[in-house]
C-alpha cells in the first residue's frame, strides 16, 4: 500500500522546503520501509532548479546532496539493525546502498505534465530521467468508431445470444469505457 504525498507550494517555498520534503519522503521510504507515492505537478515547479533533484532522483534513486554528512551518519546508524538482519556486512558503505534500495523499492513518483507547448520539450532536453526514465500515459479519448470496432473484434468468437443481444453489448462497450474514463 502506498501513501500519496504531494509538495504544498506557497510564496515561500524554496530549493530548502522541497529538500526537506524529499528528506522525509525519502526517511519514510527508506527507514520505515513504507510505500511512497510522490505525486508531482507541472503547477508545482515554482522554481526550474526543482527538476535537478527530479532528475536525479528518477535516474538513479539517489540525490547527491540531499542529506548532510552527519544525516547521512544518523540514517546509517538507524539502518544499521536491519543491514544486520539481512545478514550482510555492516559498515557505512553497505547500510547506506540498503537504504538507497529501500528508497527506490518504495519511493515511486508520478508525474503530471502537459505535453504540449515549448516547456515540455525544452524541460526533456535539459532533465532528460522525466522522460528516459518514467513511462508516459497519454490520455486522449478514443473516438467511437475505434471502440465499437474493438468490442465487435474482441466479442466475435464469444456466443452472445441472438444477433440484437450481440449488438446491444457491444454498444455498451464504447459507452462503459467512456464512463470509466469520465470516473477515473
């Protein structure tokens, strides 16, 4: 199960607010073991230097100074017991690559960006992990030709009953498709 986290922009927020807020996302995920999902909005780029620590954390999981060096020790001392547990050796290096592994088994991200327009493209260019490194879901309608063609498809070889009832279900098709996409 994964906890929906969002940022919360205001006038103040800063590179300092969203470090912290990735500290804690990154606390839980790592340290508590829970599932985080890290929902992130074009609305919520107030600053472009936010996507550095976007970038890194979908390339590779870990952003470089995110953490001072005596939170980087504090975190490799609570990790410590479960490093042991899992019966590998425990020293700094190997506590802080299991925290990092916990970090990115439970810390996932989505994204919502609109493609159209210069800023999309131009943000790819320069932080290239939003797109190399995410799976793009484009949400357009399917237009009801496609949709009636589909369900005739899919329904052709299952018995339906007489030709009316056949017609009606795949009728229906296009129409709770659409219905579910409205829901969703």
């Amino acid at each position: 199960m994964y906890t929906t986290t969002s940022i919360v922009i205001n006038s103040t927020y800063g590179m300092n607010e969203l470090k912290a807020d990735l500290q804690g996302m990154f606390n839980k995920s790592g340290l508590k073991d829970d599932g985080i999902l890290f929902l992130f909005t074009e609305g919520q780029i107030s600053n472009e230097k936010f996507l550095v620590y976007i970038n890194d954390l979908l390339s590779s999981g870990e952003i470089a100074d995110l953490y001072a060096d005596e939170d980087k020790d504090q975190i490799i001392n609570n990790i410590r017991p479960a490093v042991k547990g899992e019966g590998l050796i425990d020293n700094p290096e190997n506590c802080w690559r299991y925290f990092i592994g916990r970090v990115k088994k439970n810390l996932h991200m989505a994204i919502c960006f609109s493609p159209v327009g210069e800023n999309f493209r131009q943000r790819a260019r320069k932080f290239p992990a939003i797109v190399n490194c995410t799976v793009i879901d484009w949400f357009q309608p399917w237009p009801l030709t496609a949709l009636l063609s589909v369900a005739r498809k899919f329904t052709n070889d299952v018995d339906l009953g007489t030709d009316e009832q056949r017609k009606a279900i795949v009728e229906f098709m296009p129409y709770s498709f659409g219905r579910v996409g409205i829901a969703s």
